[in-house]
C-alpha cells in the first residue's frame, strides 16, 4: 500500500489548525482536538498522521471489494 502524501497543514494564532489534500480543505480542527493533532504530527510521520486525523486513508477500491461475490452476504 503506498504511503499517504499530499496534505499540508496551517495553524492560525487563534489555535485553530486546517488540513488541506492537495490544496483542497480536508478537515478543520479547533480547541483541544487542534491542540492533540500538533501535538501528534510533530511527534510521528506528517503524512500518515493527516491522512489518519482526515480519515482521507482509504484508497476507493472499498466498494468493489463489498460488491464482490465472495463478500455479498
């Protein structure tokens, strides 16, 4: 599975934290969730860690794998 790219992120002065994929807004995070997430990226993989806090991980081959006969229940 390739690794996640593409996110970048911006903190405003007033604590609030936007998260773009690909210059388009992903997510915005406000109080103690804005706080948790800088925390998190500056401790671990920018990119993996904006993927997970935007739930952007998934990679769009989950509606076939459901229709495929073997899952159909």
């Amino acid at each position: 599975m390739p690794k996640p790219n593409g996110f970048a992120y911006t903190a405003t002065a007033s604590g609030t934290v936007h998260i773009t994929h690909h210059n388009r807004p992903a997510t915005t995070l406000n109080g103690s969730r804005a706080a948790r997430f800088l925390e998190e990226v500056t401790a671990g993989d920018h990119q993996l860690v904006m993927a997970r806090w935007t739930g952007t991980y998934k990679h769009g081959n989950e509606r076939t794998a459901r229709n495929h006969p073997r899952n159909r229940r």
